[in-house]
C-alpha cells in the first residue's frame, strides 16, 4: 500500500512517550544514579532534581509539593486512596462510587463488599452517562467514610461535576476520592478550588513511560500509608524513589501545563472532525456519552449490526489503532461494563469504538482515518444479516 | 490481542462466500444481536441428489466468527446433506488450524447453523424448546444443547462449557446447574467441588460463634485452657486464649492449626484468624 500510515488512536489507553520526557529522564539512568535519601553529594544532587519534579506536579494541579505521593502507577494511587482511608478511619463501614469506575477503583470496592464488610452503593448513570446528584447526595450517609468517583470517564469521556460532587461529600463529611487518570493534562484541574481530598493520576497517560504515578493527598486528610517501610515519602509510601521517572512524570506535567490550551482546542478540533465526518458518512451510527460535557480527546461510536473486535482487526490491518467496548475483545462475553451501565442498546454496545487522541495527532492523521474507517464498516455490514441498506 | 492462526486470519480478512442465495432451498439461523453474535447460512441444495452445490453466509460477530462461517461454506459446499451433517464443530476448528478456547463458541455457532439449513431443507420444524429448559438465560442455551457440546467435545469444567456455548458467562446464575450437567455426563464424581452458596454475614457470624463453642472450645477447655470470640470482621475473626493456653509458647500453633483449620472447614475457606491484642 503506497499510503499506508500508522495511526495511533487509543490515548486513553496508554500514549506516546514525550522526546522531552525521555530525554529529562535519560542522566537518571546513568550518571545521576544517587539515593535522593543519602547523606552525601551523590544523593543530593539527584534530591533537588526530585523536589523539582514535585513541585511541577504540584503546579499542574495547584496544589502543595507536600501533598503530592508518588507511586508506581494509577492503580497503585486509587488503592492507595481507597484502603489508606478505611485503615485510617475504621469506625464507619459505608462507602460509595459509581457503575462506572476503572477496575482500579470499581474492583477494589467489590473486594470490600466480599471479604471486608463493607456496604458498598454503586450510583449508576444514565444514558449519556451522567450522574444523578440527587441521588448522590441521598447515598452519603452518617455511616458513609468516602465517595470515590472519576473526573473522566475512560471509555465515553464524560466528565463528572467534580466540584458539586466535592461539594456535596463535603457537607456531608465523607472523604471525596477521584480518579482522574483520564481528566489531569487533558481539562484543567485547581485543587485549590476543587474540594477534593484525594486524587489519582497516571504518567502514562500524560506521555511518560509505563511505571510511574501520584496521588494527591489534601493537607489534614487522615489516611494511611499504603507501603510501609523507610521514611520516603513522608513515610506516606515507603521505597526507595523511582527517581528517573519521577524525574519524567515532573517534566510531563510541566509540559501538560504548556500543551493544556492546545490540548483543549486542537485536539477538540480534530476530535470533532473525525466523530463529525464518520457521523456524515456513515448511517445508524451513535455517540456514546454525553456529546458536549466531554473530555476533548475521546470519541465513543457505536455501529449498529456490526462486531467491535472486527472493525478493530481491520482498522488495526490498514494501520489505524483504537479500542472497543465489545465483548470479544475483552475475552468476557457482556459488552463493557460503562457501556452496560449507560444502557446502550446491544444493537450497538457490541460495534462500539472508541477513539482517543493526544497533542501528538495531527489532522493528516484524522484524514487518513476518516478516508479508512468508513469503508470497513461498510464491508462488515455487507457481511451482516441485520443490516438493510435499503433502512 | 488473541492469537489466531494464519488461516482464521485469512478466511476473516478475505471471507470466502459471503452473502445471500436468492434462491436457497435450506437456511438456517442462529444468535442474535443480544447474544454478540449471529450466524445465517443459505444452501443451496439439489433435491434430486442431496448434493450441497452453493452455500453462502451472513454474519454479525467477531473475526473468529465470520472466519468459521467462511470455512463452514468452504467445506460444505460439494458434500451431501448425509456428509455435512457429520460435521461437527471441531472439525470446523481443525479447518483454521484451530480457534482460542475462548472463541470455540464461533464454530459451534456454525454447527448450529448448519443443522438448521439441513432441518429447514428437510422441511422439519426445528422444536422451540420450552423455557423450562432453557439453562442460560443470558444466551439463551437449554439444556440440551449444552449436553450436546458437552459429550461432543468431552468437557469437563463450567469453564470450557462457557468458551464454547458462552452459558455460564453472564450473570453466572446458571453456573450451578452446568455443574449439575457434567456431573451427570461424566459420571457423579465433580471435577470441582460443588461451592457453598455464599452465606450472608449475620449466617457467618452465628455458625463461626456455634463453630467455636461446640466443636473448638471444649477441645480447648480439656486441657485446661478457653478459648473467647472478640471480635469478627468480614473474613477476620479474633480470638484470645485464656488459661493454660495463654502465654505458652505452643499457643500460636494451636490457634493456626485448631482454630483456623476448624472455622476454614466448617464455615468458609477464606477465614482468617488474628489473635486479639490486650
């Protein structure tokens, strides 16, 4: 093929490094090898270079250098979160989240529920995938200790009101955790005006490598230490630092911070070019989320009469790399549970696609991708015994 | 991403067959939208002979989907109706060098399939079971299609009875009388135990503290020690010894060997037991 392109969207599942990251990390691996914790030269030198990098993801999220941990990923951050607070807090056995978590969060509750004794709600949402505050509020009870609820939505990209959910915990003196691996380099995020308590982030998805991210812990919030060991981290998170790419996440932030406006018009712009054009070209076609409270990035579409794991075998074939919601590309045999929880109708869960951009994407791209995807899915529907063209 | 074969790669990306007969004497149906995916077959079959001289599909579903019923056409067209009813869903997957465990269910849709259009040609009604025997309501699978698979493939666990029917795979509320089919099938003794259904808190609470009174205290309390419930906590249950049993060294031993191993069996498997402070 003389145009064939390799296109890469599924940003929301992991990104392209940044060069600028790479090369902020690569003295780490070599010459700048100390224990920021040592007494000496060695570890000093490479100790200033941390505080630096805290500081940078602290501004990104105007907060406090003293209220960011690292960790070693998101996951790591949400059960961080999640377990620090009930160990801190154990006279109260209610918690609260959504339908529509990250397994990181949503797993963790279940695992409550089974083995800790905990009363667990899950708030459901609706169909563009938003929640019902009213019903928020109604589940935070005098027994509840923490709502933990998403500022993004991975598979739809809906955005949930963090500041009145924030809010309400307060009022109600329920610690307010969210997730918001998806939300932070992509929307703005102020903690100084958030009433947040505690928040997870993930360097990946801000174009670090794989192994690295923080969580946000509000200055006065009780919780505890997740790993226990020497005095890193305030002894919030015990380990000796993972400092080339601590070193990374701060540089990442710092450019987020820069890319934050670009993130929020130019990607929006080809966002909506792409989910515009393929909704023009191709008939019986969906948004999945709630279409303008969205993250700038993400495009969900659901294909009616058509297979998810199909139309990814043939866009990934012609170059182009993105997601699915379907059941067989997950190995489960139920569409995804976010798109289960928004009732997606099966005529579509199962063609549901999902498209995520980053500031690396550029309109040549989407052009590709807009000339690409509608012809398979007209090949998989001349396939199909449900679709009519003549509807 | 799965590992399929060079073959099912090929018969997905250049689907042999593909599309209508307008005149097709045999058609058969299977899945629907609900279920994921859905499989229609057209034969085209001689009445004088019985030979199979075009078969042609539709598809809805994944790439080993629409790779089985590109083979199945492929390797029914030219058979008799005798012939291709012997066609069994493994030989389907032996066809593509073979399909994910998890993905057997594709070519078992093809069989089925398969059995309708020859049914339909036959002009035999294929019997709508009742729902009494429907056993996975999520797919709707009834039981005798899954005692079908089951002897024809030789499976032995829930499991593999999920990769190639998919019952068991939703909500899981079938997965009991799954268990109850292989039983049946390969003989009363299970491959896995039969699990307890899940007792609810206030049951674990009540059957620990009874567990504990009438068949570990007195064991305890004949050698001049005791033993007192402090607290439960979800899986975790807390103990002080008292008497002689408090402060010997062996003590620790005792409670991991008599107590846990007592409560695990009795009551749950997942149980823990922590030696109260104070």
């Amino acid at each position: 093929m003389t145009d064939f392109k390799q296109v890469y969207l599924d940003n929301n599942a992991t990104c392209k490094t940044s060069p600028g990251v790479v090369e902020a990390m690569l003295p780490f691996f070599g010459d700048l090898y100390g224990n920021p914790s040592s007494m000496h030269s060695f570890g000093g030198r490479v100790a200033e270079h941390v505080i630096s990098a805290r500081a940078k993801v602290a501004a990104l999220l105007n907060a406090s250098p003293e209220e960011i941990v690292f960790t070693s990923c998101g996951t790591e951050s949400d059960n961080h979160a999640i377990r620090g607070t009930l160990e801190a807090n154990p006279e109260k056995k209610h918690i609260v989240t959504s339908k529509v978590e990250h397994p990181a969060v949503l797993n963790v509750f279940r695992f409550l529920a089974k083995r800790k004794g905990y009363r667990v709600t899950e708030l459901g949402v609706n169909k563009q995938g938003d929640l019902n505050l009213e019903e928020l509020k109604a589940a935070l009870t005098p027994d509840t200790v923490l709502l933990s609820i998403m500022a993004a939505n991975n598979e739809s990209g809906t955005l949930f009101p963090i500041d009145e959910i924030g809010a309400i915990a307060r009022e109600k003196g329920v610690i307010f955790h969210t997730d918001a691996v998806q939300a932070v380099g992509k929307i703005p995020v102020d903690l100084k005006k958030l009433p947040v308590d505690l928040l997870s982030l993930s360097g990946h998805k801000l174009h670090t490598p794989k192994g690295i991210g923080a969580l946000y812990i509000r200055k006065g919030t009780r919780i505890s230490p997740f790993i226990i060991g020497g005095h890193q981290e305030h002894g919030r998170r015990a380990g000796t630092e993972n400092v080339p790419y601590i070193i990374g996440l701060g540089q990442a932030c710092e450019e987020a911070m820069n890319d934050i406006f670009e993130e929020n018009n130019r990607v929006r712009k080809l966002r909506d070019k792409l989910e515009t054009g393929l909704m023009s070209q191709i008939s019986h076609a969906h948004i999945n989320g709630n279409p303008q409270w969205r993250l700038p990035n993400t495009s969900n579409i659901g294909f009616e009469f058509i297979e998810g794991e199909a139309i990814l075998l043939h866009l990934s074939a012609a170059g182009i790399a993105a997601s699915s919601g379907s059941a067989c590309t997950s190995g489960s045999l139920e569409p995804s549970h976010v798109l289960m929880a928004m009732q997606v109708p099966f005529t579509y869960a199962h063609g549901s696609v999902r498209f995520s951009l980053s500031k690396f994407t550029t309109e040549d791209e989407i052009d590709y991708a807009l000339k690409t995807i509608p012809p398979v899915v007209q090949k998989l529907r001349d396939m199909s015994p449900f679709y009519d063209p003549k509807k | 991403m799965w590992d399929y074969t060079k073959s099912v790669m090929d018969h997905f990306s250049n689907p042999r067959n593909v599309g209508k007969i307008e005149n097709a004497n045999g058609v058969g149906e299977v899945g629907s939208l609900a279920c994921g995916d859905a499989l229609k077959l057209y034969l085209k079959i001689d009445p004088e002979t019985g030979k199979i001289e075009e078969a042609r599909f539709q598809t809805f579903g994944c790439a080993s989907a629409i790779a089985s019923a590109s083979a199945l056409t492929e390797m029914v067209k030219g058979m008799s109706i005798e012939e291709a009813s012997k066609v069994t869903n493994d030989d389907i997957a032996r066809f593509l060098g073979g399909l994910p465990e998890q993905k057997m269910h594709c070519s078992v849709m093809g069989r089925e399939a398969l059995e309708a259009a020859i049914a339909n040609f036959k002009g035999e009604e294929i019997a709508e079971h009742e729902d009494a025997t429907v056993i996975c309501k999520c797919f709707w699978v009834d039981e005798q299609k899954l005692r079908e698979v089951v002897i024809e493939n030789k499976l032995k666990t829930v499991e593999e009875v999920t990769h190639y029917t998919k019952a068991g795979g939703g909500c899981g509320g079938c997965v009991p009388d799954i268990k109850r089919i292989l039983n049946d099938i390969n003989g009363t003794k299970a491959d896995e135990p039969v699990e307890k259904p899940r007792m609810t808190n206030l049951q674990r609470i009540k059957l620990i503290t009874e567990t504990i009174e009438t068949k570990i205290a007195p064991i305890l309390r004949a050698d001049g020690g005791d033993i007192e419930l402090v607290d439960i906590d979800g899986y975790d249950v807390y103990v002080k010894l008292h008497g002689a049993c408090a402060g010997c060294s062996g003590a620790k031993a005792t409670l991991q060997k008599i107590v846990q191993e007592t409560l695990r069996k009795e009551v749950d498997p997942d149980i823990s037991i922590i030696e109260a402070s104070k």
